[in-house]
C-alpha cells in the first residue's frame, strides 16, 4: 500500500492549492438561513469547475470529519484487504450502541449505509495508527491528524477538514485519481449511492459533538448528470442546540441546493 499511496502526493497536494485559487459565486440557501444555524451550503460544479458558496467565510473553515470520513476508512479498509467484498460480515465483541439497528453483526455495505460507529472504530483500529497516518499523508486529507486515539481522531480527536478540501476530495474519488486502486474506488462509490433523483445521488453525512457542547453536521456528494461532470456539495453546520431538526436538515440542505440548481426534483 506504501507504494501505490505515496507515489500520488505530491500530485495530492497540487490539486488541493489549484482549488484554493478559483474565484467562489455566492449561494443563497434560504433553507439555512430559516434553520437558525451557522454554517454553509457549498457546491462544486464537475462540468464548468465553478465553486458556490452561501457563506464563502466557511469554505475554508476547517471541521471534524465525524461519519463523513467512513468515506475515507472504506477506501483504506478495502485497499488493505481487510474488507474483501461489500457482502463481508463485520462482527463485533460486544454490541452497546444505544442505535439498537446497529447492535448486530452487519455486512460492510450496510454498516456503511447505517453509519455503524462501534464497526468502523473496529476496523480502524486494524488498520492501525502507522497505516492510516500513511494514507492520510498521501491522499493529502484535511489536516491529516490521527491525535486524540485511532479510534476516536475523526469524532473526537484531531481530525480536520474543510468544505472545499471535502469537495476535492470527492471529485477525485470520481474521476478515480486518489491512491487506491479503481476497482476499490468503485466499490466505495456504490455504497454511496442513495434513492434520491433516481438514484443518480451519491452522498454520506456525519454529526460530532465536543466535550465544550458543540455540534458538528455534515452533508457531503455528488449528483450524477449524464454526460455532465457531476455537481458536488458539501453541507456544513455547527450548533450548541441541535433540536429536533438537526438530524434531517443536513441532507436536506443538499437536497434543495441540488434541486435548485439542476432543475430536477428530489
């Protein structure tokens, strides 16, 4: 794995600077605004490379993955072989999560699907602190910091990233440009796909909270448009009163954001 991740670096690095050069056109998501919480809705067109912010301020505000980086461990989990297949059953020692659809043994696809914690921090720990820290150095992620424990760096540890390095990265898992091989690639991309727009969404939320009461709520994908590049998105939301609504408005936000843009409804 050591081969195949660092001989893509320092191309890693080069994208991540070219993206930070491209004007941004400013987004108005009235359904953020309506919410009450701070953050932003930002879209990536695949097709004309054009950046759209509501909140330009954040596109650079580094976060806490949270579930959103079971994107990242999928790919380094499968490259590894320690997931062969999507269908491979992951069992656990003990099941105490208080998510009771999650207190079983799960095939990796669906603990993905079901953003099963206690699985993932399983498989990370296998991986191991001296793999991830590779990975996470070649593929050039956030600020690829595993401080705060491996199995907890990406919910409550050191783990940042942005909006816009979100959306590089996703393009790249598109367009099969990060150090993993294509058919692992691939395999992640189908377990991101969802039912929404018939089926051509592809997406992963996640939601973190620290010791000092902050919430942290992800949206991140793409929509497939035919012969289009695709239309990225990242959703960004921080609060210390979460409230009912904070569980759906996170993709929601996405939802609309795409709809309006596309002309396709949900």
């Amino acid at each position: 794995m050591r081969q195949i991740l660092t001989s893509f670096a320092l191309a890693v690095v080069g994208l991540g600077f070219v993206g930070q050069l491209v004007a941004v056109e400013e987004f108005f998501s009235p359904g953020l605004k309506a919410s009450g919480f701070d953050g932003a809705v930002v879209l990536l067109d695949g097709e004309s490379q054009t950046w759209y912010s509501s909140e330009q301020t954040w596109l650079d505000t580094p976060a806490i993955p949270a579930s959103t980086f079971k994107v990242f461990s999928s790919l380094v989990a499968l490259e590894l072989g320690l997931v062969e297949s999507l269908d491979q059953v992951m069992e656990l020692a003990d099941y105490r999560s208080s998510r009771e659809e999650i207190n079983r043994p799960l095939r990796f696809d669906d603990a993905f699907r079901l953003s099963a914690l206690p699985h993932y921090q399983q498989l990370v720990r296998v991986v191991g602190a001296r793999r991830m820290q590779e990975a996470l150095d070649a593929t050039g992620y956030g600020n690829r910091s595993i401080d705060g424990g491996i199995d907890q760096f990406w919910i409550a540890g050191g783990l940042r990233i942005t909006p816009r390095e979100q959306l590089l990265f996703l393009q790249r898992l598109t367009q099969d440009a990060l150090p993993f091989r294509a058919e692992v690639m691939h395999k992640v991309r189908s377990i991101m796909a969802r039912e929404e727009f018939g089926g051509d969404l592809h997406a992963k939320t996640g939601w973190a909270t620290s010791s000092e009461g902050w919430h942290t709520g992800w949206s991140i994908g793409w929509l497939e448009r035919g012969t289009q590049g695709p239309l990225f998105f990242a959703v960004l939301l921080r609060t210390q009163e979460p409230g009912e609504s904070f569980l759906n408005i996170r993709l929601d936000l996405a939802l609309r954001a795409l709809a309006e843009q596309t002309g396709r409804k949900i």
